[in-house]
C-alpha cells in the first residue's frame, strides 16, 4: 500500500497539522484508470501555468461575509425558482445578484475548502480530516487578508467541533474567533445552535466594535437555522424556516442600513451548498439539471453597481480570487480563468461543480456549460472537444496527489456499524456525526417499520437502546414511538427520509439493511422495501446505497427491483456456492461474519468481481488478518481501535 501525503504551498504556506493518510478511510483507487491515461500522462500545462500576477484594484473596504446554509436558487423567484425567499431578494435589487451559481462542492466543508482555499474540493480518502491535506500556490484568504492588514474574525453559532472545523478556522489565520460558547445562554434550535438572529446580533456588535478603529475588518459567518431537520423560532417545517431565515436576514440589513454601513462597505451573502431536501418537480422544471446546483449570492455595498444581474457562471473558488484581487494593491498571483463575482471578467463559459469518488465510476467531475450539465467520468475521457477541461482536470489532480509514476492502490475501508459504533447511540444522528468527525468512508444501519407502516432508523424488532426498550416497533405508530421512546441520548425515533435529509453528503457508502418484524405481514414486508428503495430515490442517493436484508421475502423484492445497488448479507455458506446467486450483476456485495469468511469463500467472492465485506470486526488480530486477506470493507464497532491500530503499527 502507498500513503499519499501532501507537503508546502510552494513556500507560500505551509500546512502544519497535514499528518499522514490513515490507512483505515482509503478507498479502492486504481490510478491507471486516471492519472495515466495516454492523454493524461502527456498534459502539458503544470497546476501552477495555470496562475499568474495581475494588478491589484486596491480597495478596502471592511467586509461582512455571510455563508448562508442551505440557501438554494430554487427558493428565488428572481433566480428562476418559487417565490419562497421574497426579502432576500428584494435585497439583491440594492447590488449585484449573481444569476448562475454553481458551487464546487455539496457540503459546508466543500464550500469552506473552495472559498478560503481557492482550490476544488475532492474526496481524497484521507482519515486525518475533510479539511487537511489542500495544496495552493496562493495562501489561504485569511492569510492574505491579515498580511494587507485587516483584523479578521469568525463568527458561528454552531459547535466547531464538528469535521474539527475549528483546527482548519485556526489554520487559515482568524485572529478572533467566536462560537458557540458566546451563545451558551441563548435558545437553541437545529444543531444545538442559537439561531440565525443570534448570529446578526453578534455581527452587529462586532460592527461597533470595530468601527471604533481605523484598521479595515473582514467579518466571515454561517447561518444555521435553514439545515435540516428543521427547527427554528418560526416552526419545525421548511417552509417555516425558510421564512424565518428570509425575514432574519432581512433585520439584519436593515439594521445595517440604519448603521450607515454601507458608507465604506461590502455585504457578502453567499449560500454554501445545494438544497438539502429534496427538490420539487417544479423545482426541477424551473431550473433544470442547475436545480440541484444551484446556489444563491448578492453583494451589496459600497462602490457596487445597483441591480446588476451577472449570468457568467461563478463559483466560491471565483471568490477567492475576485475578493483578493479586489483588494490588493500591486501584483498578487491570481489563477487566469476566474471569473470576477464583481462583474468584471469573464475567463471561461463553464464551471467545474464537484469531484467525487465512487467505487463504479471512480472520479466524477460534474461541468457545467449554459444550462447543460456533462458528467465526466475518470475512465471515459474520449471528449473531442473537451482537451481543455481535461487538462486542467488532469494536471489539478496531478498537484494535489504529488503522483511521480503509476501505481496501483488497494486498501480496507472501515464501515462505521450502526453510524458511531459504540462510541454513541446506534442509528443515531449523534452516531452518524460522529462517523463524519472519524472520516469513516461509509456507515450501515437499520430500518424497521411501525404499525402506521412507515420505515424508521432503528434496529428492531424492539426499541431497546431507548427509554421503553421491550416496545415493538411493529406493534406501535410512529407518533406513539416519538412521543413515549426516546433514544439513550435524548434523540426521537427518526423517519428513514428524516435521517437521509441529514446525512446525505456525510459518506460515499450507505449500507441499509431491512429488518423485519416475526409478526410483520408478508404484504408489509413487501410494502417496506419499496418504499425505502422509493425513499432512497426520491432522495437521489440510489447510487451509494448498499440495500441488505437477511429476511428471504425483502430480498425477493430487492433482486426484482431495478436502478438500486444490492448486498447479499448472510448466515448460510451455500450462497456463496449458488452460482446462479453470486454471479447475479445486481449484486455487487458480499457480507458475512468474519469466522464465516474462509479462503474458499473470499476465493469464491473475488473470482466473481465483487465486493468482499466482512463484519462485526472490533479488534486488531482480527483486523489485520482480514486487510491481509484482501477484504474490502469492514464494519466495525470500535473503529477508533482500528483506527489507531493503522497509527501506530503504520501497515503498507
């Protein structure tokens, strides 16, 4: 095995905490199918050609930067969407609203890497943190700000705990950092988080504060209160959050208003990341393949032109160079083909969304040119027209990695066993972030049906890691459940959609396994697995769901489903002598018990070009053994243990 790390920002900045890769997140990664291809192998341009200095405007204004969660063009009648955020956008009318927004990323962290890093995110399958381990040849956006002079602070509600985002906010150079401890004593909403009216209060006073001085500010902030599952000041649903938000950030600004501020400076809004829930069919009718894309941002402010519209396709990539070039007095090294968020370049016709790893497809790279979308995939790279985006595609990844010849990659993934392990409360969203805090690569957990037949994240037949642990799930309604059952950790029984709309974007792999209750009726059986397969779809996630059942009726329905990615988990050693069963193409995974796994059975999984996954494995003889023998997956519920194994023992 080969541990890739990554070293100095060109003698510009260097990543002090970048530790070593851990074994225990690194994916299945064959480089041949990317980095060398023919056309690949021979790119011309080096990551850094693709940089050069320009002059400075020198402006320097103070700046209040807003990332605002969630914020979705569907949700704008201005952006081409439902009417549903009427104040932000009549807001927009006072500065620039940028049209065609296109993020880099699908999380919060992808859009934090992009707008202080200047560079795409991509899943690297590094256990350290999603934050760690970028490359740049230009310093972060708070380095360079604090070297022009600026005093800069961070500013969230929310616990920075979580992905250790207060490491990256330390390492990028805030001098003042302010979080959740501020808000201790305030009224808590989704995430355990004051919300966003809490935040703008703080901003405000900051404002005051620092427009005692002479030295120019740089305020950077992220909302809350539109993450799911929804819960602010003005109800528990979207629609109640959606105004909430929309009438909060109005306040704001006119608070801000009544301040002067707008004298001397720039207001920044930029959403971080597409909508979390899912979308509409008139959403989708009203923006296209963009609807999923799509982002909202407006800058308003001094010195900004009223009621520009901008239709040039931007990213927060283009906000870091557009706001360093902004401000910058003489030569700064910028990258060529950004487009300014101001308005006044345009470099290129398209944007590059996101790079993603998948075990089928390997790297995707969404591109978006006009309103059309290509997904191009890392083993089909025969675009006659294309030699540019492959270029630099090509010669990104190249820098980032710090390849220097072909290799081939084989490691175990760890698979967090009901979300956390037993380090939190099973099939709990405190185990599923704890999951995402580890950087496991994937979790598996259970779904069980009530009586009012609605599919639920809990293990079953009984709620027993809960305060009525001899229920049946079965023999209750869910309202019953949530109302009498509460989980170990003070968490409520959780709808299946409730918990994909929260932990969509937290893993590559999603193993939901399909329990059945001894009284559940043979048409409820049925009636179950189509509905969680619907589920799944409806949320766009058939492509990183692993469905698995031990029940012989579920996995009936299962095999006679189409579109969806199937696991065959068993007790009985003769499925992997039934060649009918292991050569079917709509199972791509093998699970077992560990002392199920023998040589002639990991020989059997491996001659049929499937996935070898093995469980519940929690201790290191174990452990080692199985990475030994090839397996691909492992779940565990102790994965901190191995996980420090792969530390200390550093096994190639």
């Amino acid at each position: 095995m080969i541990l890739i790390s990554t070293g100095l920002f060109l003698g510009l900045w260097f990543w002090k905490n970048f530790k070593k890769s851990d074994l225990s997140n690194i994916f299945t990664l064959n480089f041949e199918n990317f980095f060398y291809e023919e056309e690949i192998q021979e790119h011309e341009k080096k990551y850094e050609d693709y940089y050069n200095f320009e002059q400075g405007s020198g402006h320097r204004p103070n700046i209040i930067f807003i990332f605002s969660e969630s914020i979705s063009a569907v949700d704008s009648e201005k952006a081409g969407g439902i009417n549903r955020l009427p104040l932000f956008d009549k807001i927009s009318d006072d500065g620039i609203f940028l049209n065609r927004v296109i993020e880099n990323g699908g999380t919060s962290d992808t859009a934090h890497i992009s707008a202080l890093l200047g560079v795409e995110p991509y899943f690297k399958g590094v256990l350290s943190d999603f934050y760690t381990g970028y490359q740049s040849p230009t310093p972060p956006l708070w380095t360079y700000f604090n070297s022009i002079g600026y005093d800069t602070s961070f500013i969230s509600t929310v616990t920075l705990d979580f992905l250790n985002q207060g490491d990256f906010i330390k390492e990028v150079g805030f001098k003042h950092i302010i979080s959740d401890e501020v808000f201790k004593n305030k009224k808590t909403y989704v995430f355990g988080a004051a919300p966003d009216k809490d935040l703008y209060d703080e901003i405000l006073k900051q404002v005051k504060k620092n427009s005692q001085t002479s030295q120019p500010f740089f305020i950077w902030s992220q909302t809350i209160s539109l993450h799911t599952p929804f819960e602010t000041p003005y109800g528990k649903s979207e629609d109640d959050a959606l105004k909430y938000v929309d009438r909060a950030f109005s306040n704001f600004y006119e608070s801000l208003v009544e301040m002067n501020y707008f004298d001397s400076w720039i207001l920044v809004v930029l959403g971080d990341h597409k909508k979390m829930v899912s979308l509409t069919t008139q959403d989708k009718e009203n923006l296209w393949t963009r609807a999923a894309y799509q982002s909202l941002w407006l800058i308003v402010g001094t010195g900004i032109q009223k009621g520009l519209v901008i239709d040039t396709p931007v990213q927060p990539t283009d906000f870091f160079y557009s706001l360093k070039q902004y401000t910058a007095t003489g030569d700064i090294l910028l990258k060529t083909n950004y487009n300014s968020i101001f308005g006044e370049r345009e470099k290129r016709n398209r944007t590059l969304s996101t790079m993603y790893y998948d075990e089928v497809n390997k790297y995707h790279f969404l591109v978006f040119s006009g309103d059309s979308v290509e997904l191009i995939k890392s083993k089909d790279f025969s675009f006659d027209d294309e030699d540019e985006k492959i270029e630099y595609l090509a010669s990104y990844l190249w820098y980032q990695f710090g390849m220097t010849g072909a290799q081939t990659t084989t490691w175990t993934m760890i698979i967090g066993h009901c979300g956390g392990g037993n380090l939190a409360q099973e099939n709990s969203i405190e185990g599923f972030y704890l999951a995402k805090k580890l950087n496991l690569p994937g979790v598996e957990f259970d779904v069980s049906y009530t009586k009012d037949q609605i599919n639920v994240v809990a293990h079953g037949p009984t709620l027993w890691p809960s305060s009525c642990p001899k229920t049946h799930i079965y023999d209750k309604n869910l309202s019953r459940l949530k109302d009498n059952c509460t989980l170990k950790n003070g968490e409520k029984v959780m709808t299946l959609e409730t918990v994909l709309n929260v932990i969509d974007g937290l893993f590559q792999y999603y193993f939901l396994e399909l329990k059945a209750d001894e009284n559940e009726t043979r048409s409820d059986k049925i009636k179950q697995t189509k509905e969680a397969i619907a589920t799944v779809k409806k949320k766009g996630m058939e492509h990183k769901v692993i469905f698995i059942s031990y029940d012989p009726l579920m996995r009936e329905t299962l095999l006679s489903a189409t579109g969806i990615i199937l696991g065959r988990d068993t007790y009985d050693v003769r499925d992997f002598q039934d060649e009918t069963l292991i050569q079917n193409p709509a199972i791509q995974y093998f699970l077992a018990p560990y002392d199920m796994m023998t040589d002639e059975v990991i020989s059997d999984i491996k001659n049929a070009h499937k996935k070898f996954v093995t469980y519940t494995v929690n201790d290191t003889w174990t452990f080692e053994k199985f990475i030994d023998k090839g397996a691909d997956m492992i779940l565990s519920s102790e994965p901190v243990i191995l996980q420090n194994f792969l530390k200390e023992t550093d096994k190639e």
